[in-house]
C-alpha cells in the first residue's frame, strides 16, 4: 500500500529520535521531531498531523499527560507510544488513554515502519467513514503487568479490538484468556451490544448446538418452544466461544459453515437466518499442537486463528508478580474493608514460585491471605495456612517454601507455588512413592509414627516400601 502523511516525533533523546526520524523519512513519509511535550502540543494546535510517534518519559511533561492532551484536541490522531521497558506506570493506563500501538525501546526498524503503516492505514480508513476508536485497548475490568510479553499483547489488542476479525486466544489455565477477550469487545464498535461467553466444554453436542444456533419447537426431545440461539441474541455484539478444542468435529464443521456463510441454521429450521457477530474463542492447548490434533479441523483453526494472540504463563514474566499482587491487594482491601500492606520480603517470596495455576492462582492465594491476615502485613504465613494436599502440609511443617533446598530430593524440585511444592506426580504408584517418602522425611525416619500418620500399619509400609523400591534403613 501506497501511504503518505506527516509523522510527529516526540522525543527528548536526540538519539533515538533521529535514528527514528530518518527511518519515518526513508519510508517516504514526512517527519518533523521535536523534544519536549509543550512543543508537541503546540504544533499539534498549529499544523495537521497524522501519526505522532510519541516516547513516554519527556523531561518536561510525561509521555502519558501529552498523550491525553493530544486526546482532548483530536479523538482520531493516532499516537504510537514509544516505551523503553519498565518505564510505564502502568502499560494498560497507557492504553486506557488511547494510545494507537506501542513500541519498545530499543526498537527495530521492522517493527517502528510497521507501527506507522498500520496507523497511516487506519487514519486512512478513517477519511473513509469507517469511525473507528482509535484503538483504546484496555477497559475495565483492568489488565495489569508490563512485561514485555504483556506489552505485546496490548498492542495486539490495540491493533484488533476495532476491526471484526475472528480471534483465537491461547494460553494455558488462568492466564487471563476471558479477560482479554472482553477487553477486546469493550474497546470494539460493538462494545455498546451484548458480549456472551459460551463453555463450549460444559455442553453435549446437541445442547451447545442449540444453545448457539437455536432451535424450532418439536425438533428434539425436550425442545418444547421455539428458542433464539445465542448467535442471534448476541446480534452486533460478541461471543466468546471459551474451551473451543473441546467441540466434537461434526460441531466445528456446522461453526465453520457459520463463520464462512455469516448466517446460522437453528436445528430443526427450514432455512437460515443471517447473523452479525463477532467470534472470538479460546483454547487453553498450544496452537500448533491443535495443528497436528486428529480432533480439531485445521479448516476452523485457520479460520478462527486469522488472528492469534497468544498469553504468555506467568512463570515466564514474574516480573509482572509483584504490579499484581498490588492490584489485587487493592481489591481485596477494599472488599474486606482492610488496609493490609505487603512487605517487599512477602513480595520476594511470591516471586520464586512458578505459579502453574497462572494469575487466577495468584489471585486466590491473595484473597485467602487478605481474609486469614491479623497483623495488617501479609507475611509468607497467610499464604501457607491452608494447604490443600497433606504433602503440601507435610511441607508447611518443614517451612518448605521459604527454604526449599532442605527438602531437596529427587522427587522434588523448586516449588511451583505455595500449595504446590511437589513437581506433579505421574502414576498413582508415583504419588504413593512421594507421599511415604514425604511422611518418613517428616517422622524423621521413624517407621512406625510415619506408619501411623499414612494410616497404614507396620507391616503394610514395609511391603509398600519393597513395591515401590523405597529403602526404609536408607530414610533414617
Ligand atoms: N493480567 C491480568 N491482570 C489482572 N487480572 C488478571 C490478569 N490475568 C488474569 N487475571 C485474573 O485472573 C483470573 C483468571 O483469568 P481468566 O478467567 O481470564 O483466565 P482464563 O485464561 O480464561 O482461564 P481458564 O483457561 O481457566 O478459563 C480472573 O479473575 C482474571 O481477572
Ligand atoms: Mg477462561
């Protein structure tokens, strides 16, 4: 595509802003930099612009302030935030003040032409009379962390909330999949239509059939009314199809006939009704391994997936653990009506879990914390009086977690989270092994209390010991 326009530089780093400069130029674009906020705004006043290329830390005004300036003056001027990693407050306010897209920095030119592209292309589309937003990406309920992998998936939300293509979100259990999902509604043209999630796993065939495309009255058994499907309630809004890998085949041939026609088929009808909505699904199974799935249609995989945005797990940006942990401690504060505290030590201490149960596990051990806390500091304690498994408890007693090496064997490896101290266990016989191992380690190698505590007798352990290759002298 042929583009052309004007491109507003704004940074107070000569560096940066000239190597920026001269890429913007060499793209065949006009660009004029400038290095403080105040300049910015004024020439925002004077001149008409097309992208401004805006960095975040300005030494006179932030980043953030000039960007909501630019908002009062013009709802449509794209901005790109330019943002060095760590720098933001928080990267969702950032997108809660609109801005167009993100970069990093240091930023490669690949990716600063591409950011202008697309928002010379979506300024374009607005002379066209496509009004769109120009890309607030984040409502509420909020998106906190600003780690890079989460940097980049406000960007892509950015970029996609305002067209209408279908999105899959993967990532594993927890890591925020409905959340952004309805960010993407939220900050779409059909924010102000319903937005309905659907467990396609929580339904038979036939009922998640009838449910999503309706159904006439005397089609099945049981269907005593006619009943509108949710693809027609959900008119001009959006539906979230969650755990989309767990549909049966013959259901993900009938969706892919609704994504490709646009029009939906209640059972039992004699024709069609057409249908204005938005899809976007979810799977918590890695993308290509439903590729290679024998149960999942890669004809519906390429059509749900034009666009996927894939969560990273938490263990791979504890960075964002401790922006969470505040957030959630302010919510839960002000349910409880507490004002407790987190000493950076308790925040440390989070930090070396790999928390497999993804934020939504993070979130519950704080709220469990928050309820049990008295001394108004949460403290590694309240996260470990309730410990779901008796070898997380056997654990607790020996203060695992905070001194994990002194449980050290192979059966165990750097604590994946307060309550799961434990690599998970493969075979039952594994979680035997693990479970006398671990009761003989807390008996201290006394056989008969550890007997007593597996509520086994004597002479059962010994021959459970011999089964499973346990050297009972060995355990002393
Ligand atoms: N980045 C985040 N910031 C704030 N809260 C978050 C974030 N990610 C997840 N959460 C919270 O964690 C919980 C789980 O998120 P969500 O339900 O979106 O996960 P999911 O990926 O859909 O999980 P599942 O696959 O188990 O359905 C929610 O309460 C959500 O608000
Ligand atoms: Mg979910």
């Amino acid at each position: 595509m042929n583009l052309s326009g004007k491109v507003l530089i704004v940074d107070d780093d000569p560096e940066f802003g000239l190597v920026a400069q001269s890429l913007v130029e060499l793209e065949g674009l006009s660009a004029h930099l400038v290095n403080s906020g105040s300049e910015a705004l004024a020439l925002c006043d004077q001149e008409h612009w097309d992208v401004v290329l805006l960095d975040l830390m300005l030494g006179d005004i932030s980043g953030l302030d000039v960007l909501r300036e630019i908002r009062r003056r013009s709802e449509r001027l794209p901005v790109i935030m330019v943002t060095a990693h760590g720098s933001m407050e928080t990267a969702a306010e950032a997108v809660q003040a609109e801005a167009f897209g993100y970069i990093g920095k240091p930023f490669r030119a690949e990716e600063l032409k591409s950011a202008i592209r697309r928002a010379l292309e979506w300024r374009k589309q607005q002379h066209n009379g496509h009004h769109n937003h120009p890309g607030k990406a984040i409502g509420s309920p909020s998106i906190v962390g600003r780690s890079s992998a989460m940097v980049a998936v406000y960007t892509a939300i950015a970029r996609v909330a305002a067209t209408d293509s279908t999105v899959l979100i993967s990532g594993e259990s927890g890591t925020g999949k409905e959340l952004v999902a309805r960010a993407l509604h939220d900050n779409s043209p059909r924010s102000k239509r319903p937005f309905i999630p659907v467990n396609c796993g929580a339904f038979t065939e036939t009922l998640l059939e009838s449910e999503l495309f309706g159904h006439v009255r005397g089609s099945f058994t049981g269907a005593m009314a006619n009943h509108r499907g949710i693809f027609e309630t959900a008119t001009g809004g959006t539906i979230f199809l969650d755990e989309i890998s767990e549909t049966s085949p013959a259901f993900q041939v009938k969706l892919l006939r609704v994504i490709q026609e646009q029009e939906v088929r209640p059972v039992g009808a004699p024709e069609s009704r057409r249908v204005d909505v938005r899809i976007v699904a979810a799977t918590n199974r890695r993308v290509q391994d439903l590729f290679s799935a024998e149960d999942f249609r890669r004809d519906l995989l390429y059509r749900l997936g034009v666009i996927n945005l894939e969560l990273p797990p938490l263990r791979e940006r504890k960075e964002d653990i401790p922006l969470l942990v505040e957030h959630f401690l302010q919510r839960f504060n002000s349910r409880f009506g507490k004002t407790i505290t987190a000493p950076s030590e308790t925040i440390d201490w989070l930090c070396q879990f790999d928390w497999p149960g993804n934020v939504r596990e993070l979130e519950n051990a704080v709220e469990r914390a928050v309820t049990l806390n008295v001394g108004g500091k949460l403290s590694p304690d309240d996260f470990m009086q309730f410990t779901p498994t008796p070898l997380a408890r056997v654990a607790q007693a020996q203060n695992v977690p905070a001194n994990a090496q002194s449980f050290a064997s192979e059966n165990v490896i750097a604590p994946a989270s307060p309550f799961w101290v434990c690599e998970l266990p493969k075979t039952l016989e594994d979680v035997e092994r693990q479970h006398i191992l671990a009761m003989l380690r807390f008996t201290k190698g006394n056989k008969l209390r550890a007997s007593e505590l597996l509520g086994i007798g004597r002479y059962s352990l010994y021959r459970k010991a011999e089964r499973l290759g346990i050297d009972l002298n060995q355990e002393d």
